[in-house]
C-alpha cells in the first residue's frame, strides 16, 4: 500500500473547524498513515500564533516578571488548547500536562523546550482527536553535540519507530539533544520534520498542507493574482526559494530530494485544488510559459574592487572572499571583468562590519579602486524550460528595458536554469511586472 506523509502548518490547527477539516483528508485517504503537526496558527489577523505565545511566556519568566504576568500569558495559551479539545467535543483532559508544561517553563527548562510544547501539546489532541498512535519527537528526532540535526541516527530509529505503528502523529519542529534537552529547528521547522518523516516511513509522497494551494509563479503582493506553479524541481525551487519563497522551509527539501519522494504542497481550506508538485526532475516544461517562475528581494549592496591586470593575478580571488569569509559574511553573486570583479551581498549582513571590510579589503588587495553601492535588488528568472527554448535572456532584457529600468547587473548561471537580473530597489516591481507579463500574460 502507498504511504503518505501528511504535515498540517499552524493556520491549517487554529481552531477546532480546522481540526476537523484535516480530520476529512486524512481520513479521505487511508495511505496518510503518518501526520506530523505544526501548533496552533493564527485564526485571524491580528491573532497570535501559540509559539510565539510560548517564546514570550518564556521571555517573561527569564526577566522576572511578576507571577500574575506570567500567569496571564499562559493561561492564554491554556484557553487556546483547552478551546480547541472543547469545540471538538472530545473526551481528552490535558490540565495535567499543561501543568506540567507550565512549571518547566517556570524551572527554566529552555527556550526552545518553551517553544516547542506548541507543537507537543497539538499533536497529543491531534492523535486522540483522530484515534492515531503519538510518537514524541524527543524520541526518534536527534540532534548531534554541535546543534546540527543527526540524520543518520534519527533515520535509524525513527524508520524501526514508525515499523511499529500503522498510523501515528508526530509533532513537528523538535529534536533532543545528547544532553536531553530539547532542541528546535529554526522557525517554520515543522516542515523540515514531515520530510524527516517522509523519509524515514519510505514514504511515495510527502503532503504539506498549508494555508495557499501551492506556490505562485511570481509575489501576489507585486503582480496580484498570478498562476499557480503546477510542478517545480528540487533545483528550480532552490533557485526561487533562497530569493525569498516563504512557502516551504527551505531546509525541508533535502531529507526527501535525496530519497527520491516528491512534495505536494496543497490548501487545506481549499482541498480540491492540486497545488505544486515538487520534484526530482521533470521531463516536460509548461511551453505555454517557458519559465517557471519570478522571485526577488531587496536590500543588496554591490562591492566592486578594480585592479589593473586582476585577471592574471593568481589568488586575487580567494583573497577577495576570504575578507568576507573572516567577517562571516556569504556573497551571493559575483560578477567579474578582466579588472573588476563585483561581490554581492545583503546589505544588513553588510551593515555591521562596513568600514571594517572597507579597510580590509584595501588592506589585503591594494585595488586601484573600489567601491560599495546600496539599493540593489535581484530578481531570479527560473525555468527548467529555459535551456531549451532560445531566445529566453532576450525577451527578458527586452521587456525590462522596454519598461525603462536600467539593468545593473547580469548573471547565468551555465545550468541555464536562471537569469538573475540586478536592477534599483525602486524599479523592483516594476521589473517583475515586466517579466511576468512577457511571459505569462
Ligand atoms: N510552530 C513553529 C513556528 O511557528 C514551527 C512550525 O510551525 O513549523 O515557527
């Protein structure tokens, strides 16, 4: 029988009418054995989502507040589970745990201990409501002494765990340290755990339910509504996401990319829709669009460094990025001539080292020149269609330049999979209007 993996976001638990409509699709399909849920969510607006609720409860405590405050904040969060477990009109008494909660957060067991009870508690209403195994995440989800996640020792017992269960739920977003303190992912982490899961249980398909039916081919919030993305890569994807996705924890592709297992992102208010499909590789492109999608971020700063004959001086390179390496600042691009070469990076990782880098890079290179510029935005054309059709960079250049905007930088990567553009923070928009409409419109 196929197995799916099913990981339910914050806004998919909000309430107990969300409860019930994750209830509908897992029970709508008896291959979704193994749920992995994230806490509750925001249920409006200007709600908050549980685990920030936590992470304050535990500000609270490690500042002192008065035991009333702190009081407050948590019986806030007592409400918010108790109303869930209550409107589902479910037989399950918590009070015992939530105490139990309640004075380790008052003991100091940790910030990330705080933080990850959200998805503990969730998960413990979540299996009873849906009549499902519980498997603690403190059990089979390790982290190694140096705070990076253990692959290889969680896949071990956690695939023996999940052997033992025909159907469970396990909460996302947390791990155990070898000291047995509680660790978590960072923020959105939940998702990273269901491809943990997906991997571990062999799973056909992971399913990643969320609040939007997959991901958009360029930012609603520039173009307003655009089309759906229907199926993506794993490569295309990382293209897009490290330029600012927000859908997908960008970490969450590599348990599952390497074992083979596609992601279905889908919406959990909108269950019919068929959302993305992220995969290994696809043989065939939208040909309508040739691209798969736009995707950007302002708040780049270009440092060029301009030396006479840089081109033929060995190690001029290296030295460049090791000056940026010492101050544990990543580049992003690195466009170059035969005397100039030009470093890209995000301007606030920039901000707090500025002079420093400045001297630095006089000192270690003795450039005839060099220079740092703010205001820069990317954006990144991706699209498995692109290395065949021709012609792709010029319609790009064209509908950019047709709409006035003066292109400030340029690069491809050889895998023709990306054209990334750099262009004035104030003509961003403009520049992705321009390039969906050429491509999609
Ligand atoms: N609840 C955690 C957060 O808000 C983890 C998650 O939802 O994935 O970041």
């Amino acid at each position: 029988m196929n197995v799916k993996v099913v990981k339910f976001g914050g806004s998919s638990l909000a309430d107990a009418d969300h409860f019930r409509m994750v209830a509908d699709i897992i029970k709508s399909d008896p291959s979704r054995r193994y749920v992995v849920p994230s806490a509750p969510g925001k249920r409006f607006k200007d709600d908050i989502k549980v685990t920030d609720m936590l992470y304050e409860c535990y500000r609270l405590v490690r500042e002192h507040a008065a035991s009333e405050v702190v009081d407050t904040c948590y019986n806030a969060i007592v409400d918010r589970f108790n109303g869930i477990i209550k409107d589902l009109g479910l037989n399950f008494d918590i009070t015992g745990e939530l105490e139990y909660v309640k004075q380790a957060i008052l003991c100091r067991a940790g910030r990330d201990y705080a933080a990850s009870r959200g998805e503990y508690l969730n998960g413990l209403i979540l299996a009873k409501y849906l009549g499902y195994d519980f498997i603690d995440a403190e059990n089979v989800i390790f982290f190694a002494e140096n705070g990076t996640f253990d692959a290889e020792r969680t896949h071990e017992v956690l695939s023996a765990e999940l052997s033992r269960h025909e159907h469970a739920v396990i909460p996302g977003f947390y791990g155990i340290m070898p000291n047995g303190t509680i660790k978590t992912f960072s923020r959105g982490g939940s998702d990273i755990t269901g491809s943990i899961v997906a991997r571990a249980a062999e799973a056909d398909l992971y399913e990643n339910w969320t609040d939007v039916s997959g991901f958009m081919m360029a930012d609603p919030r520039v173009i307003g509504d655009t089309c759906p993305i229907k199926t993506i890569t794993y490569r295309e994807l990382r293209e897009l996401s490290y330029m600012g996705a927000t859908v997908l924890h960008e970490d969450a592709i590599f348990p599952v990319r390497n074992a083979g297992i596609p992601i279905n992102i889908r919406n959990t208010n909108k269950p019919e829709d068929e959302g993305t499909m992220i995969v290994a590789s696809a043989p065939d492109y939208d040909s309508r669009h040739i691209i798969t999608g736009i995707a950007g971020k302002k708040g780049f700063s270009v440092v060029t460094i301009e030396h006479d004959m840089m081109n033929s001086e060995i190690g001029f390179g290296r030295r460049v990025l090791e000056v940026f390496e010492d101050f544990g600042i990543s580049f992003e691009h690195l466009p170059s001539g035969i005397d100039t070469m030009s470093v890209i990076i995000s301007t606030s990782e920039l901000d707090p080292h500025r002079e420093r880098v400045l001297t630095a890079l006089k000192r270690s290179l003795r450039p005839d020149s060099i220079t740092i510029e703010d205001g820069l935005a990317l954006l990144a054309v991706v699209g498995r269609g692109m290395v065949k059709a021709k012609g792709t960079a010029a319609r790009v250049f064209k509908a950019v330049s047709d709409a006035g905007v003066n292109i400030r930088m340029i690069d491809q990567g050889s895998c023709e999979l990306n054209i990334i553009l750099g262009v004035d923070e104030h003509d961003f928009e403009t520049t992705m209007k321009a390039i969906y409409n050429e491509f999609v419109k």
